[in-house]
C-alpha cells in the first residue's frame, strides 16, 4: 500500500460530523484486531495536534509506522490496515481532521470558547461510567479509568517524544522559556485527575467526573497548543548546522590519514 496516498480535494473539503468520527473508531477497531496497541482515536487526536505544531513537517509515511504499525512491520506505514480502500479511508478522514485542526490553531482567539477554537475529540469515560445504571457500574468500578483528556495528552507528548530533536528549545531564552512551559502544561494534563469531581466534563447536566483543576489543566494545555504552533510558525524550520573543514595545504599531511602529504595525496 502507497502510504503517500493523496486524498482528493473534494473529498477532505468538507468538516468532521459524528458518523466521520465513528467511522475512525470503526478502522481503529478493526486494525486492533491485528494489533492489540492500536490506540484510541483520542489519543491519535492528540498525536495529530502534536505533528501540527511540530516544527518540522513531518510525512504520513514517517509518522504512520510509529503511530498505528506493529513492532514487526513499521517498514510498511499502511501494513496494519486491511486493504488499500480502509486506508484511503483513514487517510480522507485524517486529513480532513488535520486541516480543522491546523485552521483553529492558525486562527487567532481571545476564549477558549471561541466557536473557531481548537476543540479536541475527547470522552469522558468516568462521566459515561457515572451515568451506567448502579449494578453495571458495580462490575467495572475497580477499573482504572483515563481521567478527562489524559489519553490526549499522552497522544500528543508520544509524538514529542517520538521526534525529541524537533522539539529542543528555541536558543532564544524567552521563547524557551514559554516553549518549555507549554510542553509542562500538557505533560501536567498526562497526569491523573485525583481531586474530587464536582462537574460534569461536557454537559451541564451529566453526572460530575471532574475537578475544577482538572478543567483549568485542560484549559491551560490548549491554550499550550496554541504557543507551540506559534513559536515554530515564528521561528521556521530546524536548519542544519554544516560543518566545513578546511583543505589542507600542499605540503600539509592529508586529511584522509594516509600520512602522505596532502600534493602527493587526495590534491594529486
């Protein structure tokens, strides 16, 4: 399979609805069934925010083998998908994603709350288990439960640490210093949610599954996204350092080490 495979215009123009989303989750599912590490679409989600707002573009036939290939075939990027019309499929429906995505973090705003705001396709899952009727929720309460927007987090630092040199900070030390803190703001959300829930995470009426400091760490790490893609718009992409060795005189040793001098040598 090309995993360079070009999804055509018409076909990535549109916006992302619900059946788009469950038709992700419906490859996922299926490709989980030849490799049981296929992860949620929650946490490609954060790993596709995370390739946007990296500093250097990378290519679906980089990222695909890290993100979705078994350990045993990341030389074929679409190895794990069934055939060539699943993985059209994925790629049509990921692309038109990356471009929502991308256009909310290059749109400016002032709130979060903003309808052109980077939104990220996150569940609830402790909200949906409150809400299971109480002998259902019995059998899964030992469960260890993803705290709101966690597995997000985690999809988006694999992708950081997948690409640690694209992801240095800048030498300029203010930018660093906000690069830096960016970067915590998401890892913070990596971590669990272990105050009292006392709101409900995406209704207003639903059952509470989050603190209030919960929301204020999601809060924060969005507006994180937003820094990161802006400093590496800002700053470009990572030039490499080209080191020039002088050549050495006619009657200089050679370079190469043969011991001869350079005019009876490599300047012959």
């Amino acid at each position: 399979m090309n995993a360079t495979s070009n999804p055509t215009p018409d076909s990535i123009a549109a916006g992302m609805s619900g059946e788009d989303f469950d038709a992700l989750d419906d490859i996922l599912d299926d490709l989980r069934t030849r490799y049981d590490e296929t992860p949620q679409w929650e946490f490609c989600e954060g790993f596709m925010a995370a390739l946007i707002c990296c500093r250097r573009l990378v290519m679906p036939s980089e990222y695909l083998p890290v993100l979705l290939a078994t350990e045993g075939d990341r030389e074929e990027p679409a190895g794990a998908f069934a055939d060539e019309a699943q993985f059209e499929r994925f790629m049509t429906l990921w692309t038109r994603r990356w471009n929502e995505v991308a256009t909310a973090l290059n749109t400016p705003i002032e709130a979060l709350d903003d309808e052109r705001a980077y939104a990220p396709e996150v569940m609830d899952v402790r909200g949906g288990v409150a809400s299971l009727p109480e002998a259902e929720r019995a059998e899964i309460e030992d469960a260890e439960l993803p705290a709101f927007a966690q597995v997000w987090a985690l999809g988006f630092m694999f992708a950081v640490e997948s690409w640690p040199e694209e992801w240095e900070p800048p030498r300029d030390k203010k930018i660093a210093k906000l690069h830096d803190a960016a970067l915590e703001a998401i890892v913070a959300l990596t971590e669990d949610d272990e105050d009292e829930p006392t709101l409900s995470a995406l209704s207003e009426d639903g059952p509470p599954s989050v603190s209030v400091a919960r929301l204020n760490t999601y809060g924060e790490a969005l507006w994180a996204v937003y820094d990161l893609r802006e400093i590496w718009r800002d700053i470009g992409a990572r030039v490499e350092t080209v080191h020039v060795v002088p050549t050495p005189g006619r009657n200089d040793p050679c370079s190469c080490g043969s011991g001869k001098k350079y005019k009876k040598c490599c300047g012959a």
